[in-house]
C-alpha cells in the first residue's frame, strides 16, 4: 500500500495586499525585508511591510505559508507527521 503525503506550500514572495482595521484602502510600501525560516525547501522569504495612509499603522504582509515564527507551516505539519509515525527526539538520539 503507497501513501503519498502532501505538505502545504511555502512562497518566498507575497502578491498579497494588507487589510486594516480603520478602514483605509491606500496602502504604501513601507520596508522590505528577507527573513531567513525553517523549511526543507526555502531557505529565506520577502517579508513586505505597508503604512496605511489614513493612519500612522504598519502591517506586515508575510508569503503564504509564513507566519510570525520561524518555522513554515510546512515544517510544523512535518514535524507533527513524524511525531505521529513514532519519530521523536528521544528516539532519534
């Protein structure tokens, strides 16, 4: 029996626009960053920072599959899957 298991995909660059909670729909360009994440196939992602024109507040707008941390999405889910298969750090050791 063959099981493919599929992870969820991490982009190193956003196309994505912020939403904002004043309700202003200009958004500027703010700051452009590289961050480097944990992911088995991207090393660093384009974090886009946008000022809202009606407000002094900035959002940043992270790629899909990109959170806060510095683990991916997909990396989270990995680890989770071999846990589940019986892989721990107790065991790998």
């Amino acid at each position: 029996m063959e099981r493919e298991l599929r992870f969820p995909r991490t982009e190193e660059r956003t196309d994505r626009r912020p939403g904002h909670w004043c309700g202003g729909r200009k958004f500027h360009g703010h700051e452009v960053k590289t961050r480097l994440v944990v992911d088995p196939k991207v090393e660093q992602v384009e974090v886009v920072r946008y000022r809202c024109a009606k407000c002094p507040k900035t959002q940043r707008v992270h790629p899909a599959g990109v959170s806060k941390g510095k683990q991916t999405q997909c990396e989270k889910v990995m680890s989770a899957t071999l846990y589940g298969l019986g892989l721990s750090y107790d065991k790998a050791s």
